[in-house]
C-alpha cells in the first residue's frame, strides 16, 4: 500500500533549485575567472624575471654579453634559446634601448654584460590599472622591479 505522505518534488521546487544553482554557478564562474587572470599576471612577472635573471647569471658565467628583446607581435620575450610568451591578458609597455652588441629582431630591452654591469630600457606588465615596472639598475647590473598604477 502506498503512503500519501510519500511524494516527489513539484515542479516549481525543481525549478526554483535549478535557479538557484545557475545563479551559483555564474558568481563562482566569475570569480574564478578572475582569479585565473590574476594568476597569469604574476605568473607572467615571475616568468620575466626569472628570464632576465638567468640571462644576468649566463652573461657573467661564460664571460658574453646577454641580450633580453621583445618582439610585441608575437608578444614573446626572448634571451638566447629562451623565449616566453606573454598572455593576452597582460598589458604591455616597454621602453628599449639602441646596442651594436645585439644584433636580433624585435626591440632590445636590457644588455646585460660579462663584467656584471647592464643598462637598457623598462618593461612593464599591466592587470587591469596595476602594474609591474622590470628595469637593471646600471651600476650593480641587478634586476629590480617597482610597482605600477595607471589612470
């Protein structure tokens, strides 16, 4: 015998349900957008530094200037063999700097020398107005970054 106090759900509560559910979905979808495009920001930092860095370390361990240049229409940074792709997602300035030394195409960046010293323009990433500015300090040929915001 079936209990009439056993029942299935209405249609309106099904609904109601599956209502609330897109709206959840939609909040979450949102934000973990943004958190994936913060996260390709400072991956992209990371990277670029790390970069540079290890073409300041090569550039001192076998004695042979480094060249760091960027070609803005592939959007690609490269040292050597080593080349990094930056997202679309990150906004990109830069400033270069005119070398003899380093004959590649794309805008050359930084010069980093066998003796230790480097020179050469800024290269800047962007999130939205928040930013990250990646320059050689001359004298001591280390790579320093600044924080960043633009109106």
């Amino acid at each position: 015998m079936i209990d009439a106090r056993i029942r299935g759900f209405t249609l309106i509560e099904l609904v109601v349900v599956l209502a609330l559910a897109a709206i959840s979905v939609a909040f979450v979808g949102g934000a973990a957008q943004a958190y994936y495009l913060k996260s390709q920001y400072h991956s992209s930092v990371r990277e670029v530094l790390a970069l540079i860095s290890a073409a300041r370390v090569r550039a001192n361990a076998i004695s042979q200037d480094q060249c760091v240049v960027y070609q803005p229409r592939q959007r690609v940074l490269v040292v050597n063999d080593s080349n990094y792709h930056i997202p679309e997602s990150v906004d990109v300035e830069w400033s270069g700097v005119q070398s003899p030394r380093c004959s590649t195409d794309g805008v050359v960046l930084f010069v980093l020398r066998s003796n230790g010293y480097g020179y050469g323009g800024v290269f800047k990433l962007f999130r939205n107005s928040i930013g990250t500015g990646i320059y050689v300090n001359w004298l001591l040929g280390s790579v320093e970054t600044q924080g960043l915001s633009r109106n």
